[in-house]
C-alpha cells in the first residue's frame, strides 16, 4: 500500500509528460485559431483530409466521416479546434486531468479511425493515445496540478 505522499512524488514524475502534451494540444488548437475565423477556416482542411484518407479509414468509421463529418465540416473544424485547446488547458493545468485525457483519447481515437491506421502502428496517434491513456489512469493532474491543490483540499488563492 502507497501513501499519499509516494503517490505525490510518483505522479510527479508524470509532470514532464503531463506538460509537453498539454502544450502540444494548445498549440494545435491554436494554429487553427490563428488560420482565421476562430478555427472556421480550418473547415476547408479538415474537407480535404478526410476526403483523401476516406479510402483509407476504417470501414466502420467511413459512413461517420461522409453522413457527419463532411457536410458539417465547419462545424468539425470549429467543434475540434476547441476541443483541442480545452484538452490543452485541462492537461497543461492539471486541471480535470482525467477527463481531458479521456475526451483527448476520444478525438485521437476519431483521428486514427479517419486515417485508417490502428493504435498499435508506430507513429504520433499511438504516441498521444498512451501518452493521454497513461495521464489519465495515473492521475497526473494531482502532480503540480489543480487536481492536486483541490485533492488536498487547499484553496487555490488567484489573487491574493
């Protein structure tokens, strides 16, 4: 059995992990943000990836991607852009750790099934899907972050 203070220590070792995905997620949020039109204009990449990868995604996942995803295409763009910068702010601050990995999980899963390439492939899905997968079974949030402050019962304090 741990004691809360080794699970402190341990989940800092997450932190590093917990950070770089954090920011990695912001800043593909945010470069959609900065094509334009708060991510609207991104509606006209997302059309072009999913039309070339519709041969390859997964036969399950395709009448998703030409029912869904392609006529309401700005509305994907506009729905991913946010998602991913709430993920970012969720992860980079330790804040609601578990859930923003999870709906992290949830969209890279969306990616890999629209690309048609498994988890278990080499390459960046299968890097953010562990990486999220192990963020959020270990709590990292507790780790320098806001779920640890709000574990401990402490007040976060903004302002004074």
């Amino acid at each position: 059995m741990t004691t809360s203070k080794t699970h402190e220590v341990s989940v800092l070792y997450l932190l590093p992990l917990r950070l770089s995905i954090g920011i990695s997620f912001l800043f593909s949020g945010g470069e959609k943000i900065a094509a334009g039109n708060w991510g609207l204009a991104y509606g006209t990449r997302l059309t072009e990836f999913v039309t070339e990868n519709l041969p390859n995604a997964f036969d399950f996942y395709r009448p998703v991607l030409e029912s869904a995803v392609l006529p309401h295409a700005d509305k994907f763009a506009l729905l991913t852009t946010w998602t991913e910068l709430l993920i970012g702010v969720s992860i980079f601050l330790g804040m609601f750790t578990r859930f923003g990995a999870a709906v992290g999980i949830f969209l890279v899963l969306n990616y890999t099934f629209a690309i048609g390439v498994g988890i278990w492939m080499p390459g960046l899905q299968s890097l953010y899907f562990w990486a999220l997968f192990t963020l959020m079974v270990c709590s990292a949030g507790r780790g320098l972050g806001i779920d640890g402050f709000l574990r401990r019962g402490k007040r976060v304090r903004l302002f004074t």
